[in-house]
C-alpha cells in the first residue's frame, strides 16, 4: 500500500475515534450524522453505536500500521521513537482492543455515566496510539520527498 | 447600523441558513443507520471479542 493511501485510510480512524469522543460526552442527538434506526441492534444507544464503529476502525488502523512498519523498516530503524512506537503497537494493540470491547460491554449492561467515562478513556488510548502513527507516518513521507 | 454592516449581516444570516438548509437537506438524504447496518458492525464487534479471546 502506497503511504499516501495510508493518509486516505488512517484520518478516517482518527476521525471516528475522535468523534466517538465526542458523542460520548454529548447528549443524544447532538449529532448531525444520520440516526440510528431504533429498531436496530443497537436500540438508538448512538455512543456504543460509535464506540464499536471507533473499535472496528481502530482494529484495520493497527493492521495497516504494522504493515507500513514492514514497508518503512529503514525509518523505523533509523528513529528510536518510531521503533518503540511500533512496538508498542505490536505488543499492545490486542490489549488495547480488548480493554475497549470491555469498557463497551460494561457500558452496555448498565449504561452508566462511569461506565461511559471509562469507555472514553479507553478510545482515548486508541486515539493517542492512532495520532502517533500519523506523526511517524508524516516523517516517513517527508524523508521519501 | 450603517448599509454596509447591515448588508454584512444579511450576508452573515443568509450563509448559515443556507448552510442549515444543506444539512438538513444532507441529513434527510442519508436516511437513517438502518437494522442491517447495525447488525453487521455488531457481529464484527462480536467477531472481533472472539478473536481477542483466543
């Protein structure tokens, strides 16, 4: 995969993950996406609708970091924080997902301001990891020009 | 308020109706997140839990 696709594909995980963020925090509604049917699985409940969307989104993100890790291997070896920042990726990011499928199943058994506080938490980890990559990925692209 | 500021402000409100207009106009176009939709993120979710579990 070009680098310049990656750029295509990994603002849109940013993107929901941060708008995850936000739906979590503000009421129902508030949103100017489309609604949920409320005859679907998800009853209407939009954060956990958007929380599992950001999950989804995050898991491909990860797979197309350590496949540009693969395709960037001399940048990555050529810069200390970027190494650590792969690694980090490869050794965490099944926890990272697995945290955040609990957080949105606790949320969705009782669907509590704490619970939605500890479901941000956990996308906000996603998040981080996500906008790390861009600036690792920014650095690639520069050198390549 | 003088011609200027007053048409400035007409300007103003016109560009947000008009921007309001669009969105509504957006959002009745895309409809709703249908039944399907939300059953297949759902199984991907559940998908996803069982192969974190393995």
């Amino acid at each position: 995969m070009k680098p310049e696709r990656l750029f295509v594909i990994l603002p849109a995980a940013l993107v929901a993950l941060v708008a995850s963020t936000f739906l979590l925090i503000l009421p129902q509604g508030c949103s100017t996406t489309r609604d949920l049917d409320p005859a679907g699985v998800y009853a209407g409940d939009r954060p956990l609708y958007e929380a599992d969307r950001a999950i989804l989104e995050a898991k491909d993100a990860f797979g197309m970091i350590l496949e540009w890790a693969a395709r960037n291997a001399g940048y990555i070896a050529s810069d200390e924080s970027a190494a650590e920042f792969v690694a980090s990726v490869r050794d965490n990011r099944k926890q990272w997902l697995r945290d955040a499928i609990a957080a949105r199943d606790a949320y969705e058994l009782i669907r509590g301001p704490e619970q939605l506080s500890t479901l941000d938490g956990k996308l906000a980890i996603l998040t981080r990891a996500l906008a790390l990559y861009r600036t690792h990925a920014t650095q690639t692209l520069e050198n390549a020009n | 308020m003088d011609p200027l500021q007053l048409i400035a402000a007409v300007d103003a409100a016109l560009t947000t109706v008009e921007h309001l207009s669009k969105m509504v106009a957006r959002a009745k176009a895309e409809g709703l997140i249908t039944v399907e939709e939300q059953s297949e993120q759902k199984a991907r979710i559940d998908a996803l839990r069982e192969e974190l579990a393995d």
